[in-house]
C-alpha cells in the first residue's frame, strides 16, 4: 500500500483527521483534536491540528504510504463553510512529514437553497 486519503474535517471547535486507503473501505488511523489536548477551548487551534497531524505521518509510515490525497472539510450547509484554523497547519505538518501530496480538494457540503438560518440576535437598547 502506498497510496492514502486522508480527510481533514477542520471546525472551529475541532479537528478530525482519519486516513483511510484508497478504497476509503478501510481505517488506517483516526487522530481528533481531543485525543490531543484535554483543554476543550483548544481542541481546534492549529497547534493541536499539527500535533495530531504528526500522529498521523508516523501511523501512516509504519503502513508504508508514501503518497496521498487530502480532503478538506468544514462544517457546511446552513454552518460556516470555511475550515478551521487548523485545516491549514494540518496540511503544512503533513507535507512536513514527507507524504507526497497528489490532490488537496475541498468536499464542504454546500447548500443548494436548503433549510432556513436560524435569525440574527438582536440585543435590546437600554433607554
């Protein structure tokens, strides 16, 4: 095997990164921002995303992959459809770690005209 998928779903609360072969049939390693760091207010930064990123590097040489693919994913539809801070340090640790990136490719859900926001709070002015 020297092929991968590893998908990245980066909130802004969390971070999960799984790899999986080629196939996306079998689980390599699953690393989530909490196996990391107990603190839950940092479960998503990007120190935490790079740290479980490098666990995912050493999972991934001990299969011997050396190349894969990576998929980029933020929460989506009627939630906010950039990724976290820690999509972006995530894929610098894994190119750091020496896996031959082929494709980055971002699979957020988007809404094609889906369910209702939920409305704007509006505070009440003191008179």
């Amino acid at each position: 095997m020297n092929k991968a998928i590893v998908n990245i779903f980066a909130s802004h609360n969390n971070i999960i990164i799984l790899a999986t072969d080629i196939t996306g049939s079998e689980t390599i390693v699953r690393v989530t921002g909490g196996m990391i760091t107990k603190a839950q207010h940092k479960e998503g930064g990007p120190y935490t995303a790079m740290k479980a990123a490098e666990q995912v590097v050493d999972a991934l040489r001990n299969k011997g992959v050396s190349s894969i693919v990576i998929k980029v994913r933020a929460s989506g539809g009627i939630k906010p459809k950039n990724p976290g801070p820690g999509a972006e340090a995530a894929i610098t640790s894994l190119t750091r770690g020496g896996l031959n990136i082929l494709e980055i490719e971002n699979v957020t859900p988007m809404p094609h005209d889906s369910c209702r926001r939920k409305k704007r709070y509006r505070s009440k002015e003191k008179k």
